[in-house]
C-alpha cells in the first residue's frame, strides 16, 4: 500500500503543501501549473488524502485509512474530477470544453457538507478547456470559497481568465529530472531499459511509469517516430491526407493528437540540434539516421521555423481553430525532400 507523500520530483511544492496542512494555512484554490504527465493529478490527490486521512498530522497520508484507499482508488465520495463529458450526441468523442453545468454541479456540491470526509476536494483538468462561461461561474465559488472545500485547477498552460488566476495559489510543476525518474522506476524493468525510458520521458513522470509498466509502449512510441519521420519524404497529397486523419481524430479525442505533437516538437528540437551541431544533447539516438536527413534538408532558420510552427499549431487546436485547416498549414511549412 502506498504511504506518505509518494510524489516523484517536486520536493519544493510537496514541503510548501505540507507546511501549509501543519500550520493550517492551505490555501481554498490551487493552481498547478506543469506539462502533460508531470504529476500534476498524482500531487493533488495525495493532497486529497493528506486533508482527509485519519492519521496525525505527523503521519498523513497513512496511505492505509480507508480514505487514503478510496481516494487513491477514485471511489471518495468528497473528491470530485470535472474533465470534459463525453458527447452523448456523438458516439466516441469527448467534448471539447468543461462546460457551466459542471460548474454548477461543483457549487452544488460544495454547498454541502462533506458526505464522508473532513474535505471535499474538486479537481478541475484540463483547466484550460473550461468555457467562459464556467469559468465565470466558478469564479463564484472562488470569491467565497466554504471552509470545508478545495479547488485544485491542473493546466498545461496557463489560464486566460485573469480574475480567475488572482483567486488561486499558483504553484508550478516543472519536468521532473531525468535522475529522479531513473530511481523511481529501479528494480521495476532491466536498468537498460529504465535508463532509456527515463531519458525519453523528458520530466513526463505519467508517462515513464506507464511505458515502464506496458512492455509494448516503446515499440508504439517508435513507430510514431518513424511515421512522423517519414512526412519529410512524403508527397504533399499524402501530407493532406494524414492531417486529414489527425484532424478527424482530434474532433474524437484531443489528448493523443496533441501529444503526438509534442512528440514531434521533440524531434523537431532533436533536428535543430542537429543542425547546430550539437549532436551529444539529442534525445532519440535510436533515430538519429533519419533525424540527421531531416537537418540534411533544412537550415538552422528553417528548423526553427517549423519549431515554432509545431508549438503554434497545438495553440491552435487547443484554441478551437480548426483542426484540417491548422494541420494543413502546418504540412505547408514541413521542410521536405524534393
């Protein structure tokens, strides 16, 4: 059974979170800050259990109360997720913002007492997918947040409803070391393997833990590297067609097409090490082949550019552009083979 503070990295905001619990100074809203599979959603629900345990304030989380179990199982009735719903009008995709009635729902709930619990606890991720209209409506409950309530708002990036920013306690949670990851996932694979996930994460905690835990999930990676490679030798229809694939997939689901992109952001800035000349700080050795015939094709300028236009392009689609028409453009500006 997992006890205390099992969070990998983030040392500095787990000893803020802790002092704060000691001294009865927790704040009613939180803001985490941090990239994809950072730990973002680990971090608050061992706050959960930290408010919620039947230990000592030395001790908590136990890890073995019947809190701590059921929260970490995700069946607390007092610690809440509101995510995007999925789309009863559209079978297998997700909606694409967290929209007012949950927020609604939330004030419901926060109104009343905790059912089983010292806290309810209310966890809102993406929190830049809320509509305007929930965040104003959450907005609500921030200005007069009751006392048996936490609202912990996890984002990727930050939040553009400032009103909304100023009534939460900002805490960032950067990439976690390399080194860190490395010990976390000892004795649980051959330490080849660990050592490579580890530098392959690039901080990514989530991710390392499940591509040590599937033994399938590097070949998957590879494979996505390989076909996000081999656009730079394709023909411009066969570009169109796969960002017409990726935009179908993303009206279904977001989060992989987006992680794909970082994905190839990643290789991107691999190509534009290249290209500098810096080849001992590339991440994918096992494609350096193929990375060096992409900087092969391009400039330092142009490797940048298409840097760039990979970071735009996510903005984009987490913006509710279009999908077909920013992925097109993006197959636009790919430096290719001619």
């Amino acid at each position: 059974m997992t006890m205390g503070w099992w969070i990998v990295g983030h040392e500095r905001v787990v000893a803020q979170l802790r002092r704060g619990l000691a001294e009865r100074t927790l704040a009613h809203a939180y803001l985490f800050v941090g990239p994809p599979n950072v730990g973002k959603t680990s971090l608050v629900l061992n706050l959960a259990q930290a408010l919620n345990c039947d230990g000592t304030v030395e001790t908590r989380p136990c890890g073995t109360c019947e809190h701590c179990r059921r929260i970490l199982a995700g069946t607390h009735p007092d610690v809440a997720l509101i995510s995007p719903l999925p789309d009863e009008k559209s079978r297998g995709r997700t909606k694409t913002e967290i929209g007012i009635d949950q927020m609604r729902d939330l004030q419901a709930q926060a109104a009343r007492f905790p059912a089983f619990g010292a806290w309810r606890v209310f966890v809102v991720s993406p929190a830049e997918r809320m509509s305007d209209e929930a965040a104003n409506s959450l907005l609500k409950t921030l200005e007069e947040p009751p006392g048996h309530v936490l609202i912990a708002l996890l984002a990727a990036e930050e939040l553009r409803w400032p009103t909304v920013v100023s009534r939460c306690q900002r805490l960032e949670l950067r990439p976690v070391a390399a080194r860190d990851i490395e010990a976390r996932l000892a004795g649980e694979a051959n330490p080849e393997r660990t050592r490579e996930i580890a530098r392959l994460a690039r901080g990514s905690i989530g991710w390392a833990i499940d591509a040590c835990a599937r033994e399938e999930a590097l070949s998957e990676r590879d494979g996505r590297v390989e076909g996000l490679l081999a656009l730079g030798r394709a023909s411009l229809q066969e570009r169109f067609s796969f960002a017409a694939r990726l935009a179908d997939q993303f009206r279904r689901q977001r989060e992989p097409v987006l992680h794909l992109l970082a994905l190839w952001r990643e290789l991107w800035r691999d190509v534009l090490l290249l290209v500098a000349g810096r080849d001992e700080d590339v991440i994918n050795h096992k494609h350096i082949e193929e990375l060096r015939r992409a900087a092969d094709r391009c400039s330092l300028a142009q490797a940048g550019d298409f840097l760039h236009r990979l970071r735009e392009a996510a903005g984009q689609l987490s913006a509710n552009a279009s999908p077909q028409l920013a992925l097109e453009v993006l197959m636009l500006r790919l430096p290719a083979s001619r």
